[in-house]
C-alpha cells in the first residue's frame, strides 16, 4: 500500500512541476511577444510570403515532358521540299550563314542560294527568318 501511495505522490509532484514549467515558459513567451511582437510578426510575415513566392515560382516554371521531334511529312511532301532542301533548312534554322551550310553540305554557294529560293518560294516567304519561323510552326524543324 505505502508504495502506491509514493507512486501516486511522484505522479502528482511529477504533473504540478509540469504545470509549473508550462507557465513558465508561457510567461516567458508573453514577455517576449510583448517585447519584440512587431519584429516577430514581421519575420514570420516575410517567411509565409517568401515561402508562398518560391512554392508559386515553383508550380509556373514546371517543366514540361520534352517530347522527340518528329518531322511533318505530310508537309514536306505537299510543300514538295527536297531531302537536300530540308537539310539547308535543318542548317537554316540552327542559324548558319550561306557559306556554313555550303561547307557543312560540300556543296557551292550558288547552289545554297538555289535551295533558299525554292525554299522561300515552297514557304511563300522572302526572308530567312520567315522561312525559319514557318518551317517551324509547320514542324519542319526543330
């Protein structure tokens, strides 16, 4: 009997200590919220927004799955563009001058000029961008 009775002597010495280093420690926190309350607010506020920014950044600049490009056949076909025509517009497009693609090809200048303007004509454009932006939207390129 005499050691249930400690027991239950300890448990309740055990609960008011707790009890009291609970309100310890809640004064402790009132005092310094009084103190400090604007500059404790002020940190958390900054903390939630730069926290709420990165999770926002995060979600909008997602990447999306690359896919493997695959050329529009159908297109080159109905534009009726050339094996040779669509390698000038591959280099075309990768932003290579006359005389890169004609290196690149082994090929003259001349004929690099010939396969730009049937190029330009297939794509009814007049330009080298033109034809590179629309060779695109149609899939022609990459």
């Amino acid at each position: 009997m005499e050691r249930k009775s400690q027991l239950k002597l300890i448990a309740i010495y055990g609960i008011a200590m707790a009890a009291g280093a609970l309100l310890l420690q809640w004064l402790e926190v009132q005092f310094f919220l009084k103190r400090f309350s604007t500059e404790i607010y002020v940190v958390i506020l900054c903390g939630l927004f730069t926290g709420l920014g990165a999770w926002i950044g995060h979600r909008l600049t997602r990447r999306q799955a690359v896919t493997p490009f695959e050329i529009n056949a159908q297109a080159l076909n109905y534009l009726g563009i050339s094996e040779r025509e669509s390698e000038v517009l591959n280099l075309l497009s990768a932003g290579h001058s006359n005389q890169e693609i004609a290196d690149r090809l082994f090929i003259s200048m001349n004929t690099v000029k010939t396969h730009l303007n049937n190029l330009y004509q297939k794509l009814e454009v007049s330009r080298r961008g033109q034809a590179v932006k629309k060779a695109r939207s149609l899939q022609l390129v990459p």
